[in-house]
C-alpha cells in the first residue's frame, strides 16, 4: 500500500519508517524544510534507539521519503496519517488543533484519488467529525473515509512498541475504512497483534483514558512513598506487593519525581477540558495533575533539605544528573528536573548538570544552569548530587572518585536506583523516595 504521513515528528516518523519496514511505500511529509533537509542527509530530528538505523535501511530499500510537498506525498496514497502536534492551548489546556485541521483543510482540496484519512494525533473527542467535515467542505469528489488510530508509543521503545503493540485500536464508522486499516496493519495481524475495532468516538477517548490511568498509576505510588517515609516503610515492597495483584500490574508503580513528556502533562489537561465541555466531571484525575505539578518543585526541596533547609543551602551546589523526562530520549517537555532545578536556584544554590542526550534542548528551558561535558565534571565541587533521570550511565558511578571530587558526600536519588545499606557502606549520606536516609 502507498502510505502519506503528515507530520515527520516523533509519532510521524517512527510510525512511517516501521509502515516502511513493514513492506508499505510510505512518504513522510513536513513543512519545515530543514527538517526534511536533515532527513535527505541522513539525521534524525529526534533521538530515538535505532531510529536512524530504520530510517537509513527502508530509505536504501526505496520504501521511505520525505517531502515539503502535500499535494506530491498524498498522490496516489491508500491511508493518509495525520501526525502533527496537538500541544496544551494557552489558557485553558484544551489540545490546541490547529494544525490538524490545516492538514485536514489541505488534504481535501488536494485530494486525487479514494483514500483514507487517519488521526494519528493525540486528539479530543469529536474532532474526527471535524476533520470529516472540513474535507467534505473542500468539495473534493474523491471518497475519503477519517478513521482515528492513536498511537501508545513509549518514547525511548518506540519501534518496539510499533511492532509489537499490545494492541492496535482502529475507530472507523464505515466499511471503507475498515477495510483499508486492516490492510494497512494486515503484518501486525497476521502475527495475530490484537486489533480493536471501535467507533471513531471511543477510539479517541480511549487514548486519553489510557494516558490519564498511567498518570494516576504514576501519582498513586508516589504519594505512597511519602507515606512510606512517615511510617517507616518500604515503598519498593509496598510497589512489588500491589504490583503482584493481577488486578493491579506491577507497571507504573515506581516512586519518583512526578510524571512529564510530551503525552501525559497534555493530556491529562486535555481530558479535563473535554469532560468540562461535556459536564462531566473527572475528580481523580483533576487532583493527579494537581498533586504531580506540586511533586516536581517538593522534590526541589527534598534536595535543599538534604543541603541543610533553606538557610543552610545558599551558597552551595549541586549537581544533577540527567535532565530528560525519562531515559533514551532527548526530551525535556515538562521534565521534573526544570522544576528541581528552579527550586535550587530559587532557594541560591548553583546548579551544575549533565545528561546523555538531553543538553542541546535542555539548555534554553535552564538558563541559569552550567552544563557539564560529563557526570564528574558536573560532581567535581557540589555539595549534593542528585540522581533526577535513571539513565543507565547512572547506575554504575565511581563512588570513590565521587567522594574525592564533591565537596560532600551527599546523595539523593530521586529514582532509587542505588541501595540504602550499599550507600551507608560507601560512607554516602543518602537520601531516596520513600525509603527513608541511609
């Protein structure tokens, strides 16, 4: 089949190279020359495991391209993804939909041939009724089917994901569409990938209620670390006991500095806006987005606290490592560590900090902080260092060039990636989430 994808960003392009490698001819399409102009060289605008080795093998086999032209890259096309950002409107949160419909706009005037149109974006109930509206107001006299298809791609396991989903949910409300989705992923069925038909409506909703549930999952366990800590408990025990529990599951479950990314921060806020269009109130999740935006800076100030408090800790430095939201990506959207690091600054402590793959975009959200070639240069004279992103580079330090480097040794870990006992024995002061100090 001949696939169109709208949108050469994270979902576009990991969604077109896998088509791709799936056996479709699948055109990437994007406004932005330069990025399309990197893609021709070679360079992937995100970093993505693998990502670059996928793109340059489908691209030499003449099954991927990329061009600025929409009219060119949907000629002749089956499906036609729109994948373009729906980022948090100013204001009130709702998904801002304006490129969506600019495409949807686009696509009907520019139309020459039956095709089906697929929401690939994050998007609000109700919005493919607009995108089947506005192509029908094109006045194009092609048929067109819109079909939503959202993605649960995990950044940093994307093409894994893409691959080998735990299911792939298709909302179509005509034959038409049906038909030509279930081609579109005929690979993934015959390896007998589950595949969710529903109505376009429901399809929509669930990606929201998906990410809302992890959100919450994610919000849970962290307040049962703070518990943890008052009563004396484990939170990992408390995490592998409820975990175990069928019901429950094990993923999510793990205590840290709040949730960020591209997915979970907007779209909670999104499902809030939708269920207050609608009357109809989510409770949980109103308090999940309250109670993650004020873990971000208490984990600021479980660091100043490790410094001494407040008056104690200006003058001092830290050091933070890693700064993406989570490991095996280069992404900063509303990374817990913006706000650790805000509240250091905010309480005068000098912020020193280092990140695999995130710096180049970490620097302009962080200003005020210095950034390090490496782990030890950002170590070398801190009172503190803090563990903010469980990269694996992390996880294995030199404790005894640490300790000869930091003015103190102080650590906290905000991942629990270390032992308490093995700290103590390191000669650590150690602090961790819902395990106590060491």
């Amino acid at each position: 089949m001949k696939i169109a994808m709208v949108g050469s960003g994270y979902v576009g392009l990991v969604s077109g190279a896998c088509f791709a490698d799936f056996g479709h001819d699948v055109v990437c399409i994007d406004k932005d020359q330069g990025k399309i102009d990197r893609l021709h060289a070679g360079v992937m605008p995100i970093y993505e495991p693998g990502l670059d080795a996928l793109v340059d093998t489908n691209v030499k086999a003449g099954r991927l391209s990329f061009t600025t032209d929409l009219g060119e890259g949907i000629a002749g096309a089956d499906a036609i993804f729109i994948a373009v950002g729906t980022p948090s409107r100013r204001g009130d949160g709702h998904a801002d939909l304006t490129f969506v419909y600019e495409v949807a706009r686009e696509v009907g005037e520019k139309l020459n041939n039956d095709a089906v149109v697929v929401t690939k974006s994050t998007v609000p109930v109700g919005t493919g009724d607009e995108v089947e509206r506005i192509i029908r107001e094109t006045g194009t006299q092609h048929k067109s089917a819109v079909v939503s298809n959202p993605e649960f791609l995990r950044e940093g396991a994307a093409i894994g994901d893409f691959k080998r989903p735990d299911r792939i949910v298709i909302g179509a409300e005509d034959a038409f569409g049906r038909e030509v989705m279930r081609e579109v992923y005929r690979p993934l069925f015959l390896n007998e990938s589950p595949i969710l038909f529903t109505s376009r409506r429901s399809s929509e909703l669930i990606k929201y209620a998906a990410n809302a549930f992890l959100a919450t999952k994610i919000t849970f366990i962290n307040e049962m670390a703070d518990l943890c800590e008052k009563v004396g408990a484990n939170v990992q025990d408390v995490s592998r006991g409820i975990g175990m529990d069928g019901r429950i599951g094990s993923k999510f479950l793990h205590a840290g500095p709040g949730y960020g990314g591209s997915c979970f921060p907007k779209d909670t806020l999104a499902l809030l806006k939708t269920a207050e269009d609608y009357d109809s109130p989510v409770r949980i999740v109103e308090a999940v987005v309250k109670t993650n935006d004020t873990r971000k800076r208490a984990m600021g100030r479980k660091v100043v606290d490790a410094l001494g408090g407040f008056e104690q800790a200006r003058g001092k430095k830290a050091a933070l490592l890693g700064l993406t939201f989570k490991p095996n990506t280069d992404d900063m959207r509303d990374s817990p560590a913006i706000a650790v690091a805000q509240t250091l600054m905010d309480a005068g402590v000098a912020v020193a900090a280092y990140d695999p793959e995130g710096m180049e975009q970490a620097r302009p959200l962080l200003p005020g902080v210095t950034m390090c070639d490496n782990a030890y240069d950002a170590i070398a004279g801190a009172d503190v260092v803090v563990i903010v992103t469980e990269w694996d580079a992390f996880r294995a330090l030199d404790f005894r060039r640490v300790k000869e480097l930091a003015k103190a040794p102080v650590l906290v870990d905000l991942r629990n990636i270390y032992k308490p006992d093995d700290m103590a024995a390191a000669g650590f002061t150690y602090v961790s989430v819902g395990r106590g100090v060491a």
